[in-house]
C-alpha cells in the first residue's frame, strides 16, 4: 500500500483508471493486491497540471496451508438452503465493502488489534482444506484465546457488524477512508454496529472461532477498492507529514 499526499481534492488515477479524489487535507491511499504486477503508475491531476510517478512493487512469499478435519458444509458440499444463505450474506457484505467515507482516518497509521497473539497464518498463502484447493487466504491468522479484547487499530465508520455468518462467524469491517476498509472474523461477540465511529484502540469486539475455524484466533484482513492487502504491513505506516 502507499500513502500519498497531494493538494486537496486531487483526482487520483492507478494505471490510468480514476480511484477517487484525495481528502480535504490532500491525503490518499492506495493499494495493492497478492498478485499485484512488478509496477504500478500512479498519477494526481490538480489544477496546476498532473503529476505522475512509476511506483516499484516488491514480490511477495506466501505460505502452501493444509487444513483438515473441517465439516464438509464448510468446504464445498452446500445443499441449497445453505447455498441461499451464504449468496444472501455475501450480497449483505457487499454493501460494507461499497463503504468509501470522504476521510482520511489512514492518516494516522494502524496498531495491532489484538494485545497478544502467534500468528497462525500469514496473509497470501495457498489454502488447502480437506484435500481440496482453494483460494489463497487473504487474511493474516492471529491466535489468541476465546473472549481476547480485539480493539479497533485506526480510526474509522463501522461499516458493517454481524454475528452468525456461515463462514466468517462475527464479522466486523471498519472504513478508514476512501475505500480502505479493515475486517475482523470469527468473533465471539461484537461490540458495535453498523454506522458507529469507532477511534483507535476502542474496544469492538472479542477473538473466537465462529464460522469457518478450527480454532480461537481473529482473522484481521484489508481491502482497498477490491483489492486484497495484508493488514500487518499497515502498522506503523502513517501519513506524509502526520
């Protein structure tokens, strides 16, 4: 990801493709996904003229993850009525992922969400379950015991919080701005709602291992216009100038 800065209300492009406009203080975020190119080109349009720059993306190293043991209605053996269910809390999700509030909360960097935890899983890597390949996990795993405090890591909009999901257990997604949106599974009880404004270090939820899990740990995940980004290489990260 990347945190720029420019005059405010810049319009901001990433290959040539319109991403919004920068905040009212002249802040942006970008980002970039597990499979993202080696390079990238960004470019800001002011009144003054543009500006553009040929940004370098490192390569990333993801893990190969086996799961088993997990029941098959959590991999890929859904009946219908479980097949309805899971496309009626993707389309709820959706809109928490429409979320773009005209801020610039990134502003002032991320914490960790939890206090403690050993990182079970890395973000990126391959997921095998039962046997089966799946998609690669877009999330990093941070194990910790049931009930753990999960305390928001920036400030932000509460976007959307259920309890229950077919695979996310509580799911929790806070927008920091500009469609950068964080999210928080498997929780054991969520302490917001949708629509909230939550700062830093706020409470907003306990680590558990509802949904898809084969146990207790807080699945912290990132995205950024679609794009799936790794959360823990957001901490510490601020704004120009903040």
């Amino acid at each position: 990801m990347a945190i720029g800065r420019t005059l405010p209300r810049a319009a901001v492009f990433v290959d040539n493709e319109p991403v919004g406009q920068a905040s009212a203080s002249g802040l942006f975020v970008i980002g970039f996904d597990r499979d993202s190119g080696p390079s990238c080109s960004l470019r800001v349009e002011t009144e003054q003229g543009p500006a553009s720059q040929l940004l370098s993306i490192a390569p990333g190293d993801f893990d190969i993850q086996a799961i088993n043991g997990l029941p098959d209605n959590q991999v890929d053996n859904f009946p219908p009525d479980l097949l309805a269910r899971i496309k009626a809390e993707a389309a709820r999700k959706r809109v928490g992922f429409a979320s773009q509030a005209d801020s610039d909360d990134f502003r002032a960097g991320f914490r960790q969400p939890l206090d403690k935890y050993r990182l079970s899983a890395r973000f990126g890597g391959q997921r095998i379950l039962n046997g089966v390949p799946k998609t690669p996990h877009y999330g990093a795993d941070l194990a910790a015991p049931t009930g753990t405090p999960i305390h928001a890591p920036c400030a932000g909009q509460v976007c959307f919080a259920e309890a229950g999901l077919h695979f996310d257990g509580g799911l929790t997604m806070i927008d920091h701005g500009q469609g950068l949106i964080s999210l928080y599974l498997h929780q054991s009880r969520l302490v917001v709602q949708a629509g909230q404004r939550v700062q830093a270090g706020d409470l907003i939820g306990s680590v558990g291992k509802e949904g898809r899990a084969t146990g207790p740990h807080l699945c912290w995940r990132m995205k950024w216009r679609g794009r799936n980004l790794d959360p823990l290489l957001m901490v510490g990260i601020s704004a120009p100038g903040a």
